[in-house]
C-alpha cells in the first residue's frame, strides 16, 4: 500500500529550485480537463485521468516528464522510454530546466496523451 506523500518531500534541499517549474508545469496538465488527478508516490509524481499519462521525477539538475505518446512521434527534444512500471504506456520523456520549454508543442503532446489515458 503507497502511503501519502507531501508534495513538498519532493521539493527539499536543491530540488527546491524547481518547485515554481513544477507548479508551472502542473498548472498545464491540471489545465488539460477536470478529472485529472495527481498522485503523489516517493520517488515521482503521477497524473492520471483512467490511466496515468504524465509522469514527473524532480531531479538535482532537472524535472523529467514522462508521458504516453504515438510509437512514432519523433522530435529531438524527446527521449525514448522504456518503462515496465507503466506497461509501455509511457514511452516518451523530456528534460525541462526552464518555463520556456514548456512550450505549446509539449503541452500539445501532454493533450494527446490525456485523451488516450
């Protein structure tokens, strides 16, 4: 059984410095439809709807966003996944350092994998 995590355990020492990124980043998955829910585990923060679609690591250098997208979308900015915890359901991952890349081209892939969760 997970038991409950504060957000803010993500968020101690170095990682503090992403915290405004993250609810930036939030913000914009939360925007994507009224039953998004977030789940927050020790090690990553979930979002789900059905299924999880976005998954986020906060890391000393960086947040790492993990979602579900087309076996087939290819763009440079995007890593390969492959992860058993999710089934092959999340199979792409990004790393974000700053507002900037949190752009409409992200949160367009963010919206496809919502719609298929």
């Amino acid at each position: 059984m997970q038991q409950n995590i504060d957000l803010n355990f993500h968020f101690q020492g170095r990682k503090q410095q992403y915290h405004i990124l993250f609810d930036y980043l939030r913000h914009k998955i939360e925007d994507l439809g009224p039953d998004v829910l977030m789940k927050i585990r020790k090690g990553y923060i979930v979002f789900s709807r059905n299924r999880c679609f976005a998954v986020v690591y906060i890391k000393l250098s960086h947040i790492y966003l993990e979602f579900a997208a087309s076996p087939s979308l290819y763009n440079n900015r995007l890593r390969k996944v492959d992860s058993f915890r999710w089934s092959g359901r999340i199979n792409r991952g990004i790393k974000l350092n700053n507002h900037g890349e949190i752009n409409q081209e992200l949160v367009n892939y963010l919206k496809q994998s919502y719609a298929v969760s």
